[in-house]
C-alpha cells in the first residue's frame, strides 16, 4: 500500500523530472487499484480543536 496527499500530476514536481515521475507512476499503477479519499483530515480536525478551533 502506497499513500500520498499529491495528485499524480504533482509527482513531476516532487521528483523533480517528468520521465522519472511518468516511469515511477507507470509500473505502480500497471496493477494496482486506485482509492482517491476527499475529505477533511482527521488530523487537521484534531490540531483544530487543541488549537482553540482556528
């Protein structure tokens, strides 16, 4: 299982090269199957409530 919160598109920008980033996403995604979750972060929805809800 691999995670991420960058949209394929942004993955150029990450590993900084367009063929390395297209190689990179070609043989992940050749077989796997795709989860895009969209929501707030429970994460975020913690820090807010310790952080007086800002």
């Amino acid at each position: 299982m691999i995670t991420s919160n960058k949209s394929f598109s942004e993955w150029e920008e990450l590993f900084g090269d367009p063929v390395i980033a297209t190689a990179i996403l070609d043989r992940l995604l050749h077989h796997c199957r795709v989860i895009n979750i969209k929501g707030n972060s429970y994460r975020m929805k913690g820090f807010k409530k310790l952080n007086g809800g800002q």
